[in-house]
C-alpha cells in the first residue's frame, strides 16, 4: 500500500489586489524550532505550556556589545541593570556577572538586589516613592539615592540630622529633548530653575554629599538625537556646578530608553527600519557629554540604566495552539493557551510569532487570541500565518523585557520560566504558581466557612 | 447525502490556481485542498470525499470532518460552491 500524504488542513487563499504596499507583505513564516539548540518541543514537553524561556547567551552578548560600543565612545561607562524590566533573580544575577551594579526604583526591588549580594554603594535608588525606612537603609549602606522631588530632599536631610549620618544622593532632572509628551513627573525640572534650586538647596547642606546627576527622558525612544539633548543639558549643569561649588561629580546617569527591535502597534514600518541603533545611541550621548569641557581625569563616570534593550531580545515566550476558528468575517482566529495577563507588551508591541514545526506554504491573515474569557485578550492582530493545528506550538519573539514583572495572576496561573544557559543545559528560574500558592495568601473568616443553614 | 454545485466558469488548474471566469477573482488552493475541489467539481458526495482524502492523507476522521466543514464554509463565503 502506497504511503498516505502528510496532512495539513485544506486551505482556500483569495488573491487581494491593490492593499500591497511597495514592501510587500514581508516574510512572516520562518520555523523555530529551537532556541540556542534546545528544541522547542523538548522545552514545552518537560516544562509545559506556556513557558517564558530566557537565553542567557543572548544577554551576555547584548551587554558585552553594548558595553563596548558606549566605552568606545566614551572613557568611563557603567551600566546598572534596571530592575524593573526583569526583576528574576536568575536574569538580575547574569547581569552582575557582567559587571552590572543595581538600578532599583522600590524598597522591594532594593532589598532583592542586597540579596543578591549586591553591595549599598553598587545601587542607584530611582523612584517617586521611598519610605523613610527605605531610605534610612540606603543612606546607611551607602546606596546613590536619586532624589525625585522636595519632600523626599526634606525627609532625607531629617534622617541625616537625626542620626548624624551622611547620605550620597544625586538628582533627577527632567527637561524639554524635543519628544513629546514631555516626562516631567519625575524629578526637577531643568528649564525652569528647580533643578538648580535643588542643586543650590543639597550643596549647602554638608551631610549630602551630591555625587551625580541623573535623567531619563522617557521610553522606546526614536529618537537618538534626544539623547545628546539631554546629554548636554547635563553637561551644562555639572559645568555650572564646577565653576560655581567647585565640585566634580562622580557620574552623570543618562537613564535607559533605547528602543528595542521590537514593532509598535500603529507603527508603519518594522522597528529594525525605524529604530536607532545603539551605536547612534552612544554617538549622541558622547557628543553630549563632551560639552562638559573640563580636564580628561575629571570627567564623570557615564551611567546607563538601560532595560529594554538588553533583555527583550533573549526572551521568548512558547505557546499552544488550542483551537482554530472562523470569525464571522470568515477571518480565522486562532486561540493559543498564553493570554495578555502574561505578555502586557502585547498591547503596545505587534510581536513576531513564528510556528515551531514545518509550516505549509499556504498563510492566512489571523488573528491571535488568548485563553481568557475577556474580549482584550488578544496577543496579536494583523498576522500572516501557515494552517495550524491544535497542539501546534508558536513562539512569541522578544518578550523578555516587562512581560515577567508586569505579569498578573489572572484566570490562569504564572507559567515555569526557564533559562538556556550558555553550555545548552537548561534551568527552571521561576516555578509556575499552583492554586495551594496563591491560597497561601487567603484568609476565609471563620463564619464563612458554615455552611448555609437555611 | 450532501453534494455540492461548482460554478462552470470556475477553472482549477495542477498547481491549486482558481480562476472564477465570471468575477475575474483568483484564488490559491493548498494540495489537499485542490484534491478536495476537484473531488467537489467531479461531483463527489461529502461522504466519498471524506473516504477518499482518508486514504490518501495520514489524517484520522475527526480532525478531517471538522477541517472540512471550516473549508466548506469558506468556499461558500467566496461562492465557489453552494450547497445543493
């Protein structure tokens, strides 16, 4: 008996005319099938799905090559792995290996950096809210305390005063780089002057030793020449404070920022077109810098607090195609087992999904939706993909920055997190939440518990 | 039984490319879903279809029946066939 035909579902294509724009639909079914030779099928099939998977190959490479490019162009660079982007321990303590220190923008945040051994005078303290506890602690363990606003500059020479201790702070100044909306929320502003009070207010008290000045314009910039705006805004105040106080700062901290490969949603062309390299980055921010034209030996330390673009790219996220259906246009839709209470970038990014077997030739345009019972729970819109069937895996590309801290427990568990390492083993980081977990957190009054008498 | 009607200006050629005369529209078949149509225009019943595609394809009955009928729906929503 002649061998039967592998099978794939019938698929019927109607052939548009006139929505093509000149680049074309671009390809979108590339397989992977495996990531850093670890295939796909072996991670779902021992971890489960969903499965957030991390590279630590790929964030080595990333702050190796970003440290290269910023102390090509500049003589002393730091940079100081933001928390925030991805808090696990197992990503955080990569990043340290490097040479990293802490960026850490909440008592939570910097009590899990001090775990991880990571000493006070290697923490930058960001951050709107520090609780007087918090920054007792900081100023004791002599962690950088970027100053947000008045109140906590108030707070801070009390706690000094009060236990004749002195703390090493920096400011955070906000100002006017020509992109829109301004983040003025955060820190001092530059172009009306309370930067300068704030400056004038700190070096006159003599338990505040002020060591650096600190900015960070806003997120997913397109723009690198913002960042030389910036950049010699900075140069500009620390150059007054030479002159005026004497004093020579240790560092001034650029922030992060940078834009990642990623495409935004309503973006018209791929992110790899629009997006500013890094090396564009440091150009503008050395440029900047430079201005400070004070002797070689003096000048301060460059930090960067750079998130996005050193772990999106070593992220991915496996997912399970649960079923396929037809919408009511006859668009079809596919409904994968990983929702947007896992991946939050879903509503700002349109993320690249490839399918983790041998595609058919023939795509449709889909739409990719999640496992919850909620209308918003759709991972991608707008995607060219080959048929698929229940059980099939897609792999959701970069994803490693904000998904594992802004995740929710929400109708479905947290997944396993796992980690490629760079000799091809595999370690689970993160284990996925159990229901006995989340109970742990519930208390059930007493008289809750009878049952109903009536 | 179903069967299914196929318009007569419709033309499908070895490679899956669908030509309706009538409309000027054209369309793409995968493999199986030109052997599926062929089948359609030679007449063939659902039931024969879902018998023949079986041996042909390494595919078990209820994955195909369900796949069928979404494909059936989509060639209505094109008007390439209609339901007799």
């Amino acid at each position: 008996m002649a061998e039967k035909k592998t099978y794939e579902r019938p698929v019927v294509t109607k052939h548009q005319s006139g929505i093509m724009n000149k680049f074309g639909s671009g390809p979108s079914t590339s397989v992977r099938d495996n990531i850093d030779g670890v295939l796909i099928k072996d991670l779902a099939g021992k971890f489960g799905s969903p499965l957030f998977v991390l590279s630590e190959k790929t964030i080595r490479q990333n702050q190796r090559n970003a440290y290269r490019v910023f102390k090509n162009r500049y003589p002393r660079v730091q940079f100081a792995w933001s928390y925030k982007t991805n808090y696990l321990d197992a990503v955080c303590s990569v990043f340290h290996q490097e040479g990293s220190w802490a960026e850490v923008v909440s008592e939570f945040e910097y009590r899990k950096a001090r775990a991880l051994g990571i000493p006070g005078e290697h923490i930058i303290f960001n951050g709107p809210e520090k609780s007087i506890e918090a920054l007792r602690t900081a100023i004791r363990e002599g962690a950088m305390i970027h100053i947000d606003h008045f109140d906590e500059l108030y707070h801070i020479v009390e706690l000094t005063d009060t236990e004749t201790l002195k703390a090493r702070v920096a400011i955070r100044v906000n100002m006017d780089v020509g992109v829109y909306p301004l983040w003025d929320r955060f820190g001092f502003n530059y172009e009306n002057g309370e930067a300068w009070q704030a400056i004038k207010r700190i070096v006159a008290n003599p338990r505040l030793s002020l060591i650096g000045l600190h900015t960070h314009i806003g997120t997913y910039m397109m723009s690198a020449e913002a960042y030389r705006v910036a950049a010699s805004k900075l140069a500009g105040l620390a150059k007054s404070m030479h002159d005026e106080f004497s004093i020579t700062l240790d560092y001034i901290d650029v922030g992060g920022g940078f834009a990642s490969q990623n495409t935004l949603i309503g973006q018209y062309l791929p992110a790899e077109e629009v997006v500013p390299s890094l090396e564009q980055y440091a150009d503008a921010i050395a440029s900047g810098l430079f201005q400070l034209s004070i002797k070689p030996e003096d000048l301060p330390t460059l930090i960067l607090e750079t998130g996005r673009a050193l772990i999106d790219n070593a992220g991915y996220l496996i997912t399970t195609v649960i079923a396929n259906k037809r919408l009511s246009t006859g668009r079809r839709a596919i409904i994968v087992d990983a929702g947007v209470n896992l991946m939050f970038t879903s509503f700002w990014y349109k993320h690249k999904v490839q399918p983790a077997q041998q595609p058919s030739v023939h795509t449709e345009d889909a739409v990719i939706y999640g496992p919850l019972c909620m209308n918003i729970d759709v991972l991608r819109d707008g995607i060219v993909l080959p048929t698929l069937k229940q059980g099939d895996r897609l792999v959701l590309n970069h994803v490693g920055a904000y998904n594992m801290t802004q995740w929710m427990q929400f109708i479905t568990m947290r997944p396993n997190v796992v980690m490629v390492m760079e000799d091809g083993t595999v370690e689970l980081i993160r284990k996925a939440e159990t229901l006995e977990y989340l109970a742990q957190q519930e208390v059930l009054p007493a008289r809750l518990k009878e049952k109903k008498s009536r | 039984m179903n069967t299914y009607l196929v318009p007569e200006s419709l033309a499908v050629s070895d490679s899956g490319f669908l030509f309706l005369a009538s409309t000027g529209e054209t369309f793409t078949l995968n493999e199986i879903g030109k052997d599926i149509f062929k089948m359609l225009q030679g007449g063939d019943t659902r039931e024969a279809i879902e018998q023949k595609i079986l041996e042909l394809y390494d595919v078990e009955r209820a994955t195909f029946v369900r796949d069928f009928d979404d494909f059936i729906n989509q060639l209505s929503s094109f008007k390439l066939i209609r339901t007799k």
